[in-house]
C-alpha cells in the first residue's frame, strides 16, 4: 500500500461527500509531539455543514456569483463576502457594506492571486469615482491602496497613469483633504530614483 506524509492541520480519511465509506490502514509518526484526533464520520459532517444556515448565496442566470456568510462582526450583525467572482468582487469594492468593514483592505491585500492586472482594479475605482453615490466608497478604497500597497503602482505606468488620473479627479471635484491625504501617501511611499 501507498504511505502518504502529512503535515499539520492535514486530515485522512473521510471526505465530506454523502456516502458511507470504510477504511483501514496503519499510522505511523516520526515525532513523539505528534498529535491524532480521531472524529466520527457523522460528527465530521456535522461539523462541515454546522454554517450552512448562515450562507447566503447570490445567483445571476442560475449560476453562484456572491456568497456571504452571516457573521456579527463588533456590535453588527450582517453578511460578509468569503469569495464571488472576480465582476462582483470587484463591484463590491465601491459598494458600501457597513457588515464588512475589512472588505476593501481584505480585497488589496490578496487581490493580486486573483486579478491578473492592477490597472482593471484602478478601472473599477475611477469608474465608481464618477458615480456620485459610490464617490466616497472609491476614494475611500484608491487611498488605502496607496498607502497600503503602493508597490502596485510604482514601477508600472499604467498604473501611474491611473493614479495621475485619480488626482486629476481630486482636483476637479475639489475634494482638497482627500488630495492633500493622496500626496502625503505618494510622496512618503515612492522611492527616491
């Protein structure tokens, strides 16, 4: 028979599909810190199906493309994204949802294993930047970008090109503060050449 290593946190055995199934072997450690849990079949599948009720999934043309997960989060109770499609993840970003708080940092955190170009991010703010209703949400979300991760911008012209774009429409709008708190982050994030 086949001798698999795991590590820590991995499981064997049983999977979480519906079928009964039977199995038998030997387990052999190479550390004496070594910890098992053995947990019963039905008790694994309760465990993985225990949040079910709290799931909420969105559908467009019968196919998932949101799902939340309702969770309190502080004194709120509300729903927060735990995964979607990369079109309405990406809408989400200039979507007020005082639920989830994090979304947005949470979102340029990991953003980059699943959108392959910065540039169609900055696309997806400044478009939300020209909607009036979703104005703050987007300027909210293009400064912590740039003070959080600036790295995505510099080096790359296009997104320079977006972020030269973001001020300009600063400055149209008059929105003084916001401009001021974009130069601080830019000045003190770019690396002297």
């Amino acid at each position: 028979k086949k001798a698999k290593t795991l590590f820590s946190g991995e499981a064997f055995g049983i999977t979480p599909e519906a079928s009964k199934s039977i199995h038998q072997g030997s387990l052999v450690v190479k550390s004496d810190h070594c910890k098992i849990l053995e947990v019963k079949g039905e008790d694994f599948k309760a465990i993985l199906h225990s949040g079910e009720q709290n799931i909420r999934t969105v559908t467009e043309n019968g196919q998932p493309v949101l799902v939340q997960e309702q969770r309190e989060v502080g004194d709120r109770v509300g729903y927060v994204i735990i995964r979607g499609t990369r079109k309405r993840l990406l809408d989400q970003l200039v979507e007020s949802n005082p639920a989830d708080p994090n979304y947005a940092e949470d979102f340029l955190l990991c953003h980059r294993t699943f959108v392959e170009d910065g540039p169609s991010v900055a696309k997806q703010l400044l478009d939300g930047f020209d909607d009036v209703d979703s104005r703050q949400q987007a300027t909210r979300v293009m400064l912590l970008w740039v003070n959080n991760h600036f790295g995505d911008f510099d080096g790359g012209k296009d997104m320079m090109d977006c972020l030269e774009t973001f001020r300009q429409k600063l400055d149209d709008e008059r929105m003084g503060e916001h401009l001021r708190m974009l130069d601080v982050a830019v000045t003190t994030k770019a690396k002297a050449r």
